[in-house]
C-alpha cells in the first residue's frame, strides 16, 4: 500500500502548465523572450525549447521562463539555470519549494531571488491546487528587495501591482 506522503508527491504528469495569471504578472516584470520547457500548445513566450529541441543541451541568454518537469529530472534543470544565470542568462524559475532536497541547498539556496508563493498554485488542467508549496527562484537578476520572500502574487494580481524586484 502507497504512504500518505507518496501519494501528495505522485502524478502521472510532470509537465503542469503554468497558471496564466501568474505568468503574466511575472512576465510585466521580467519581459521573457524564452519558454525553456514547453510544447508548441503550452508555450508562454514566441520563442521556446520543446522536450525534442532538450533546453538541457542548449546554451541559455536573454530573460527566460522557466517551469521545469517535476519529476527526477528538476534538479538538473535547476542546476542549468544556475550555470547558465552564471553566463549572464536571467532565468526565473517556477518551482516545487522542496526546501529538503539535494538540488534546493546545492542550487536554489544561491540564488538572486526566492519568492514563496502564499497558498497552493492550481496548474492549468489541474482539477485542485498542487498538494506542494511554490516558489519563484530567479537566477541572475540584481535583486532591490530581501532575498527571501513572502509573495502573495494573487493580492498582487488584484491591486494590478508589479511584485517586488
């Protein structure tokens, strides 16, 4: 019999698309010009890397978004990021806040930014909020505020307010 604990962390899917809200409350920040992980029917930006075009073996430059597969795979995909923000690449990341992970210490914890999400996200196709917290983690952006906070993104959507930088 599965546990409690694997069953909140288990989907059939690793490919959650992000809700539209939040993507352009970020995207009036930051002006993506790339989906790192996308399909030709998901994708946020014109420009984007499919699960074909492997984003994984691409070099990275410009502002790019960045909603990893939250499967195995995500700490790869987080250390790319970090790599890549190192090379002169902004990449803001949504992510699952698995503060207890190998990748969370080794990549997020050096981070510009990381914004906890207040309350569960509900990913488009999703029929209730994920059973995880979120983050948005950004890679490679001087950062004006603290470098760890609080974001309640939907207050931000319904004051019509940038978030903090």
């Amino acid at each position: 019999m599965m546990s409690l604990q694997r069953a909140l962390f288990r989907s059939s899917r690793e490919d959650w698309e992000t809700p539209p809200d939040l993507f352009n409350l970020l995207d009036r920040e930051f002006r993506f010009e790339r989906d790192l992980c996308a399909s030709q029917t998901n994708r946020k930006c014109p420009t984007f890397y499919s699960r074909r075009q492997d984003a994984l073996s691409k070099p990275w430059s410009g502002t790019c978004w960045m909603n990893p597969p939250y499967g195995r795979a995500i700490g790869a995909w987080v250390r790319k990021a970090r790599q890549e923000s190192a090379r002169g690449a902004t990449v803001v990341c949504l992510l699952p806040a698995r503060t207890d992970t190998r990748w969370w210490h080794r990549d997020v914890m050096r981070s510009d930014t990381i914004r906890f999400l207040l309350g569960r996200i509900t990913f488009v196709g999703a029929r209730s909020a994920a059973p995880f917290p979120s983050a948005v983690v950004v890679f490679g952006k001087a950062r004006r505020r603290s470098r760890v906070q609080s974001w309640d993104w939907r207050k931000a959507l319904r004051h019509s307010s940038t978030p903090p930088a």
